[in-house]
C-alpha cells in the first residue's frame, strides 16, 4: 500500500511502468523532499509532444512536493542515444546543439517552477561535467563498472545487433555517459531518482547500480510506459508530422487539435497524464459514451493547449474550430502566413499550399488536389495547375486553405 502522495498519484494516473524499489521510493518520498531528473537530448529545436509524458512526470513530482531536475544533454546528443533506432543519429554541430538549447528551455517553464526553494526545479547541462573529462580518466574511472557482456543484453544494443544494423562504438558509451550523469547529480544536488520512458529501463538500471558501485549510493529508478495511441500510432506524430510543443513550430490552433482528434478510447487516458484535471472528473468524461464523447475530447483539448499555450489561447483554438467546422468561417486562431499580396494573386494552389505547411512538397499538394481534399475559401478546387487570383482574398485580407474537413490555414495578404 502505498502511503506518498508521489507514489499514489503516479499509480493512479498511470505513469508507473518499472522500478528498481517501488517500496523503498514510496516510504522516501513520503520521508522527505526527493529530487528526481529526466534527460532531454538536444536532437531538434522543439521537443514533441512524444516527450510530453516526461515533462508531466516532472509536474506530477514538484506538485507532490519533490524537487525535479531538467537535464539538457549538451554533452550527451553530441554522441547521440542508440535506443530505439536501427541507425545511427545525424551529428550536429557544437552550434546546432546550442540554437536547440536555448530553443527547447522556455517550454520547461510553462510545465514547472524554477528558482530557489526546496521543490523549484532546476535545469542543469550535462556537457557541464562530462566535457571535462579526459577519455583515459574516463575509461579509468568507470570502464571498469560495465561489463561487455551486460552491455550486450540491454534491448538498445540486443535489438540493433539482431537486426544487422551496425553500432558504433561512439553510440556504444551513450549509456556509460548516462550513467556518469546520475552519479554527478546525486553528489552535487542530492539527486536520488531518475526517470524516462521503459526504453530508458537499461540506461537507468546502470545509473543506479553506478551509484552505489562507486559511492554506495541508494538511488532509484522508475520508468513510464511507452505511449502509443488505441489503435497503436506512436505519439506525437501524425500525417502531418511532428506535433511540436515550440508555439513557433506548431501552433496553438494545431496543438488544440491533436488532442481534439484524440481516438475515442484514449481521452480518459490522456486526461489523466496530459492535464491536471481531477480525477473525478475525468471519471465523468470516461463514461460518456456517442455523440457525447466530443464533450470530453473538447475538454481534453483545452486543457492540454491551456497548460502549454494558455487560458486565452485554448479558447481562441475553440472558437476557431467552431468557427470553420460548424460555419465554415476562417477563425482567427487558424496557422496564418503572411504573404505579400501581389504574391497572392498568380500563386499556384500547390505552391499556396506549400508555403501554409499543409503539404511537405509540391508533389504532396498535387496528390492532395487530385484526390479532390483541396478547398480554397470552402470552394473545392481539382485542378492541379489552379492558381490564386485578387477574388479569392476576402475583406479581412486572407485566404483560407484546407486539406480535407480537419487541416486549414490562412493567406493573410500584407
């Protein structure tokens, strides 16, 4: 029986997937502050919302009066995480590691409080340490932890080898550097759990074990289930790609509208790891069956985008989705691109829908014409060879582009 509020909340809203000692982290969380950290790796200038579970768990142990750590892996996407992948990450540059840092920190700040107290987060760089290691005194000072032979059953070298997809051995040291990393949090701050997704289980399990091999340590490790939707799709991708958490990559109006669409059997899931919602409540929203269940999925998403866009925007992504699905309007929190308007007019529908972000290519738009899923201003078009003219800009100075009945953005012309 577990007696934290960490330990309660994180079973009941289904975060809990593996821990090294459920037992021993419920009664120290329940003794005192825990400080817990999850890695980011730098790999994109936003996360996505296939890493959103992550930052939850974060809010969930702050909110339980645990002190969470963000760890930026400046050090560590330099070499790049094996897990999961048949092939080796592209190398980015010290300044593309850099431009994505400081592109990826503010989203923190909307999910957890930083400063000073005993439960503010903190956020911390991992190339902080590890840059400053020799290779020899780091293979003198923790080779000799890790066996070849364990490093071998872990499932993100298992499954590579199986699949004759080579290893190199930079990718090889990726779980040693994790590692280290755990070792050097719990001697600076305290640090006594590390968190990730059940992919992760192998790289904490060695954190862990470091830890007490090398400090005689007691640390612990939990990881979350890996999240695909009902009908098996993984998280955070969609046909029209990633749904970014960067406002500046996806907007609001399209965040609303992931979860919006979110499948029937994931809503009361979803509510309980994405939003603060009580559980209570999204017992209420669990039960509503038909029609009804567009009530919880509108719930779903305004709680999601008030919790990473905020209140104002939530509501604008509402009323917009009222606006173009039940009166065919345009909708001010629809993406819009500003376009000179003597551009506008001559501008192929293909390219037009381009330069939105509703088709990656101009091939992809054609596809999407032909397929007759192209409408301009809510008036289909079939011509691959369509071009814009001064007609289609309406009094508010916009055009409104869709794909099928639930992708639309707007021309605005300037």
């Amino acid at each position: 029986m577990t007696t934290s509020a960490l330990i309660r909340t994180l079973d009941e809203r289904g975060y809990i997937h593996q821990c090294t000692d459920l037992a021993g982290l419920d009664e120290a969380a329940g003794a005192g502050v825990v400080t817990g950290y999850i890695g980011f790796d730098m790999t994109a200038p936003s996360l996505h919302v296939g890493s959103l579970v992550q930052i939850m768990l974060l809010r969930r142990l702050q909110q339980a009066g645990g002190r969470p750590i963000v760890l930026l892996g400046g050090a560590t996407t330099k070499v790049g995480d094996p897990t999961g992948r048949d092939e080796s990450r592209k190398m980015l540059s010290d300044a593309d590691i850099a431009h994505n840092m400081a592109s990826i920190r503010g989203v923190f700040e909307k999910f957890l409080t930083f400063g000073d107290g005993p439960t503010d987060a903190v956020m911390v760089n991992n190339d902080d340490w590890l840059a400053r290691y020799g290779y020899i005194d780091f293979l003198r000072e923790y080779g000799t932890h890790f066996t070849i032979n364990r490093m071998l059953s872990f499932d993100s070298v298992k499954l590579r080898l199986e699949r004759e997809q080579p290893m190199t051995f930079l990718e090889f040291n990726y779980m040693l550097m994790q590692a280290v990393d755990y070792l050097e949090l719990n001697r600076r701050v305290g640090c006594t759990l590390q968190m990730g997704g059940s992919d992760q289980w192998g790289n904490i399990v060695n954190g862990v074990e470091l830890c007490r091999r090398v400090d005689g340590a007691n640390v612990f490790g939990l990881t979350t289930p890996l999240l695909a939707t009902a009908s098996g799709a993984k998280m955070g991708k969609t046909a029209a790609g990633a749904v970014w958490l960067n406002a500046d990559m996806l907007s609001a109006y399209e965040y609303w509208q992931y979860w919006r669409n979110a499948e029937d059997a994931d809503v009361a899931r979803f509510m309980k790891l994405f939003t603060d919602l009580p559980l209570d409540e999204i017992g209420r929203y669990g039960a509503m069956q038909g029609a009804d269940i567009n009530t919880a999925k509108i719930a779903l998403a305004n709680a999601a985008t008030a919790m990473l866009h905020g209140a104002a925007a939530a509501r604008d992504a509402e009323a917009t989705a009222q606006a173009v699905f039940t009166g065919g309007g345009a909708g001010a929190a629809l993406p819009t691109v500003e376009t000179p308007r003597a551009e506008i007019a001559g501008l192929r529908v293909a390219d037009a829908l381009k330069r939105a972000g509703l088709a990656e290519s101009n091939g992809e738009a054609k596809r999407h014409i032909k397929a007759g899923a192209v409408s301009v201003n809510n008036v289909a078009v079939s011509d691959e060879l369509a071009v814009l003219t001064d007609a289609d800009i309406d009094a508010d100075g916009v055009v409104k582009l869709s794909v099928g009945k639930k992708r639309h953005a707007l021309l605005r012309a300037v």
